[in-house]
C-alpha cells in the first residue's frame, strides 16, 4: 500500500469509536506532564490544533537535518549513546567528566559521558544503572523513560506495554526538530512523526509511526528495538526461534507458544480484529508468558529489529503481534508481511506501533 494510502487508512482507523479508558492493570507508568511542552514542532498541541476538535491532541511533525546512529537522550544538546539499536546509557545535557576537578565526595553519584558513574575513594568509577532503569538524569538517578520494564526470564527486559501517545510527547518535546544521531539507514527521516493522529494523549498506543521513529524513541530511552537475545538486530528466519527472539520469548515464552490468548465473538481476551485501537493493558487477560507484558497478541503490531538490506527507506523491516486489522489467530507466531507488498522502514499505518527492550 502506498504512503499516502496508509495515512489515508492512518485517518479512517482512527475515526472509529475508540474504547473508553478503563483502569490500568497492573502498570506503573511513568509520569506525563503537559507543564512545559512547547507548541513549536515536535510537541503536542492542544485544543483543537491542526483541525482538530476541542479536548483533542494533534502530534506536530518535527523536522531539522542531520545523521548519525540511534537518538541522543535527554535535551537537545545532551550526549547519547549511538545506535539503531540504541544500546548504551541515555545522559543528561551538559554532564561531562572534569579530569581537573577536586576529589568527589565518597558515593556521590553523576551522569558521566560513558554512563553512571559513582565516586568511589575520591575517584569518579563506572557505575552502570539497572537495565530496568537504563537512563542516567540529573545527578545520577537511573530513571525508566516510557513503560515499565518486566525481566524475561534474568536474560533481558521488555516493555510492559507498547509504548503510548503520552511518552512519546515526552520524546518529541525533548527532541524538538533535531533529528540527528539516527543510524546512517535512516539519514533520511527528517521527522519523528507524520501525522495527523489525534487520540487521547495519555495511555493508547503511539501508531503511526515508521521503523526509524520507533528505533530513535528506543535509543532516547536508553533500551533498543526488540532484536536478537544477547544484541543486535535478528535475521527474519530467526524472529520465531524462542532461543533468539527477544520479542518472540516475551510473548509466548521459552516454549514458544504460538497464541497464548485466542480471541473468540464470545471471549475477547485481547484487541485483535476490532478495527479500533484501545488503550494500553485494559485487556487485561492480554498477557504475554511473562506477568505484566500486555497487548503483544493484539492493539498495534509491533516494529522490530528485522531488516532486510542497508539502504534506507525501502529496506523490508517486520513487525510482530496481532493488531486491530488482524483476525489470523497466531499472534505471537505472527509477522506483517507480504510478497508483493512488503513492510519497509518508511511504511507508516493506524495499526504499527512499538515497544523496546533491554539488555
């Protein structure tokens, strides 16, 4: 399908009666705060912005130039970890190691250039922050951007949820129109988000948005794109191997079991083949093998890190999961693909979103 038909169905999907916010299951986000987010581009814009009607939130595109590898964390101006993948601590701007100053205070802690460090007989040492806590602020807290984060099986950790509309405002108001620091495949997105989508800003799914969107918010906070157990991006023969896929375990475990919440007319344990997103873990018998992961089985399909080629834009990259145009049943033995018309690192649609991992 072509770019302009997929933000024309983006458009149509979202006109469809969204699912009132019900309470969240079991689901410590982080906090979302509308106090100083701009209106210029990459911020939300509120009250009927762009066309749209009162109480509704329009995501503004953010543009600017620039390459590189992954995202950089925190303010603009900050050092960050490279890569698509985003492996590495995210740090605060303007926090860098002072080989002149005086002797630390025992303990204190800082955010230094290669991560956390920790003053230790005077002297500043590498102190990494937890991969549930990956990202370093301020004066060397460790800090959890986006969702929560549950540990599969003592190997890595996953998002609980996809990630929403709400964190993903944080990332654009912290990213404003820099675009650099992504990976030289996607020296060609000049924004963050393409839009319209208006939606309730705080907890549904962050969809329409392409590979290079996903794997840039992943690298800001501090995590990756869900690739291959131990690192790196997973080879699409791979993606269903639960020895492997970092996403594939966390949905159906080390058994790899295909469709953990089958959807029937009379049972509908997950948001798959509604046609209508709905927010993040109200389907709350929509849980992964692992306690506390949500809505892999349906809502938004899933960007993972599974390329085909090195080129840029029209590279074949998947996405994993059941979503709200899905009625196949085998959600976690899913992929969204097709001969013909293959998924690629620019596609955009209503239906894909994104979680990350880390570790």
């Amino acid at each position: 399908m072509a770019r302009s038909q997929r933000k024309l169905a983006s458009f149509f999907g979202l006109s469809l009666v969204l699912a009132a916010c019900a309470k969240l299951v079991g689901i410590t986000d982080t906090p979302v705060s509308d106090e100083g987010m701009s209106s210029d581009a990459g911020a939300m814009l509120l009250g009927g912005a762009g066309g749209s009607s009162a109480g509704e939130v329009t995501i503004a595109a953010g543009s600017g130039g620039g390459s590189g590898a992954g995202g950089s964390g925190g303010s603009a101006g900050a050092p960050s970890a490279a890569g698509a993948g985003g492996a590495g601590p995210v740090l605060d701007a303007g926090v860098v190691p002072d080989a002149g100053a005086a002797p630390c205070t025992d303990q204190a802690t800082r955010c230094g250039v290669a991560g956390r460090e920790r003053c230790s007989a005077g002297v500043w040492q590498a102190d990494a922050c937890p991969l549930n806590q990956p990202t370093c602020e301020a004066e060397g807290q460790c800090v959890v951007r986006g969702p929560a984060m549950v540990d599969v099986g003592g190997a890595f950790f996953v998002d609980s949820t996809e990630v929403t509309v709400g964190q993903y405002q944080q990332f654009l108001a912290a990213k404003g129109s820099d675009v650099s620091g992504q990976s030289a495949v996607c020296s060609w997105n000049q924004s963050y988000y393409e839009g319209p989508v208006v939606m309730d800003p705080s907890q549904y799914p962050m969809s329409s948005v392409d590979w290079c969107d996903a794997a840039a918010y992943c690298a800001w906070a501090g995590k990756h794109l869900c690739g291959r157990i131990g690192g790196g991006p997973i080879a699409r023969a791979d993606i269903f191997n639960p020895d492997l896929s970092q996403w594939f375990v966390s949905c159906g475990g080390g058994g790899s079991h295909p469709n953990d919440n089958p959807d029937t007319l009379d049972n509908p344990r997950c948001n798959a083949g509604s046609g209508a997103l709905a927010p993040v873990a109200t389907f709350p018998l929509c849980e992964g093998y692992y306690p506390g992961v949500f809505d892999m089985e349906g809502n938004v399909a899933e960007w993972v890190d599974a390329c085909e080629g090195t080129s840029g834009p029209t590279d074949t990259c998947y996405l994993m999961g059941g979503g709200i145009f899905d009625n196949s049943g085998s959600y976690c033995s899913e992929v969204y693909e097709g001969p013909t018309n293959p998924e690629t690192r620019s596609n955009t649609a209503v239906s894909f979103g994104f979680r990350c991992c880390a570790g």
